[in-house]
C-alpha cells in the first residue's frame, strides 16, 4: 500500500498556519512598577504568564530599579516614562501589547498609550492611578491624599520658574502597602525602594490626555478591597470618574504556577549590575594580616551543587586556608539564600551559638 506523496510546499503551508496558530495564543505584556519601586516587583508575576506561554517585558522607568539616571534630571513626564515609550517604539505595526500598570505606574501607562494606541490591545490598571481625558494627569495626585498622612517624604529641585518635587515612601506607608505580603517581600522593598518624581502638575504637564489616543484604548481596572495605599473607595471613584471600563467577570487563565526557584531567578536578572573585577590593580599585592584577617574565626558553608564556585574550588581555598568548621547545605546552589533559606538559617543560628 502506497501512500500518496504530499508536496512539500503543502507541508510547508501547514506549519507555516500552525505556527502562525501558536503565535497568535501567545500575548506580549509589558509590566509597569508603581511610584519609587522598579520593575524587580514583577518578579513572581514575570515568570508565571511565561510559563504560561506569554512574552513579557518589564520596565524600570527613569531612576527607578537598576537605571541609574538621577532623579534631578527628570524634567517632564515624558523624560521618566522613556524607558516605557522605547520599549512600545520597539514593536512593529501589526504587534499587540497587554500593557498592565500597579499604583503610581498608571501615571506612565496612560501617558505612553495616549502616545501608542495602536500598540495596546487593553491597558490594566491594576489597583492603580488611572487617569482621564479631561483632567490633567497629575489632579489625581493631588485629590487623592496628603503627605503627611501617607507618609510620604518630599523634597525640592528644579529650579524657580520650574520648580518639582521627589517623593519617597516612608516606613509606616510601605508596610500598609506590604499589609497582607510575605515578610520576605516586605524586607526586600525596604532594601530598593528609591527615590521618584512627584507627578506633580509641573512634571505632568497641564494638557489632558487625548481621546483620539489614551481614551480609545480599551481598559480594565483590577480592584484590589485591601489595598491600604490606594484605598477601596479611590479605586472606585477613578472607576466612576472615567467609565467605560470591561466589566466582565474574569476568570484565572494562568493555573501553572511555577516554583521560588523561577521567581528567585527572575528577581535577579532585574537586579544585577556591573561590578568591579578584583584584580590585583584593584585589590593591591599586599596579603591580608595574619595578626588581622587571620586572627579571626572562621566557618565555611559549601553548597555542593553550586555552579557558579564549584564543591572542588571550595574545598581547595579550605585546605589552602584551613578553617574553624566546615558546614554543607545540601541540594544548595550558588544562591543558598533562595534555593535553601530554612537551611542556610538553621547553620547560621547554630554558627551563632557555638561561636558568638
């Protein structure tokens, strides 16, 4: 029994339409942070839509997360949303984006889709400024509350005929807003919260968003009824003060949730910068002192599947340097503190007292 030749070109078609299929399921989001935070607070959500097939890219607006542009060059509203604008400039004209905004975010997200509509099949507010079409984007700053009672800290700079303010996020403020967060996340805020600009009328601009641009983008609005800094009745207000919102109930489309590890690792590749080589130009030729460096106790922790120093070289700078105690964690890799925490903590409280 034969079977019949297919041509080539007719296979090529297929998968051609196959892929084309593939393509058009997965979606492109675009993540954006909220006021004095950076793009490292996507960095559970980032990997969850990926493994759900999605592409995502998450931006650290202007001195925000790793960009390390000065908070006293940001002039306009335009200047701290570039990094946004660049990356919606990124793509062609037939390509889609799901851009998604928390808090102080929305600011920066409706500013960019009044710039690229077409880029943006919805723009979500996630329990976020949403600005109108009839009002400056900063009136919603200055109706929502008052500094002192959010404690806020802000500063001056700019200059007399323009002048503009920084705002940080006081202690008391940023545990409300970490209320109902894992402790852990908690205490990551409090190490990279930085200083932003205050989107005050003379950063913004006193122009209204466009409806030809911002207002013909469709939005959904994610109200979230605990959020202690942006309160349950603002978020609705916004809702009310500018309408036509999806109001459909939505269900969970993302069921994969992928572990810590995926999570720690995506913090990472937001978080890390260049840092110094220590060569010896850098370090000096000089040994460390014996009646120093070397008069003080020391334990060694290897981590055996450790990819980055490997068990080998770990052990070979302990015999070269012989230590008080050597510990192992199990199953740890370079990075102990995400891959082993509970066990990484259990050998420093024993270091602790045995040692302290």
């Amino acid at each position: 029994m034969f079977r019949q030749k297919i041509p080539q070109s007719v296979h090529t078609k297929t998968l051609m339409r196959h892929f084309k299929t593939i393509n058009r399921m997965k979606k492109q989001y675009v993540l954006v942070h909220g006021g004095c935070h950076g793009a490292w607070c996507w960095y559970k959500v980032k990997p969850m839509l990926e493994h759900s097939g999605h592409h995502v890219s998450v931006v650290d607006l202007m001195a925000s997360g790793v960009n390390m542009t000065k908070v006293e060059e940001i002039q306009t509203l335009e200047d701290y949303a570039k990094p946004l604008l660049e990356v919606l400039e990124s793509f062609g004209s037939e390509d889609k984006v799901i851009l998604v905004a928390h808090s102080m975010g929305g600011i920066s997200a409706a500013f960019a889709a009044d710039m690229f509509p077409r880029t943006i099949s919805v723009a979500v507010f996630v329990t976020s400024f949403m600005p109108d079409t009839t009002n400056p984007p900063s009136y919603l700053i200055g109706s929502h509350s008052d500094s002192e009672e959010m404690d806020l800290k802000l500063e001056n700079y700019g200059t007399n005929d323009h002048p503009l303010m920084t705002v940080f996020i006081g202690p008391k403020y940023l545990k409300n807003m970490y209320l109902l967060s894992p402790i852990e996340d908690f205490e990551l805020a409090k190490m990279l919260v930085r200083v932003a600009p205050a989107l005050t009328s003379n950063l913004t601009g006193t122009k209204c968003l466009t409806e030809e641009g911002y207002g013909s983008v469709t939005r959904v609005y994610i109200v979230c009824g605990q959020d202690k800094g942006i309160s349950e009745e603002y978020q609705r207000w916004m809702i009310e003060n500018f309408p036509n919102l999806w109001r459909s109930k939505m269900q969970i489309i993302c069921q994969c949730s992928p572990s810590h590890k995926n999570s720690d690792f995506e913090l990472a590749k937001m978080l890390v910068r260049v840092t110094p080589a220590m060569t010896s130009n850098l370090t000096g030729t000089k040994s460390l002192t014996e009646e120093g460096y070397g008069s003080v106790t020391r334990v060694y922790i290897v981590c055996g599947e450790d990819k980055g120093i490997s068990e080998e070289y770990q052990r070979w700078m302990i015999e070269n340097f012989p230590v008080k105690e050597v510990m192992e964690i199990e199953g740890a890799d370079h990075m102990p503190m995400f891959s082993k925490p509970q066990e990484l903590c259990d050998r420093l409280l024993k270091i602790a007292d045995k040692y302290a």
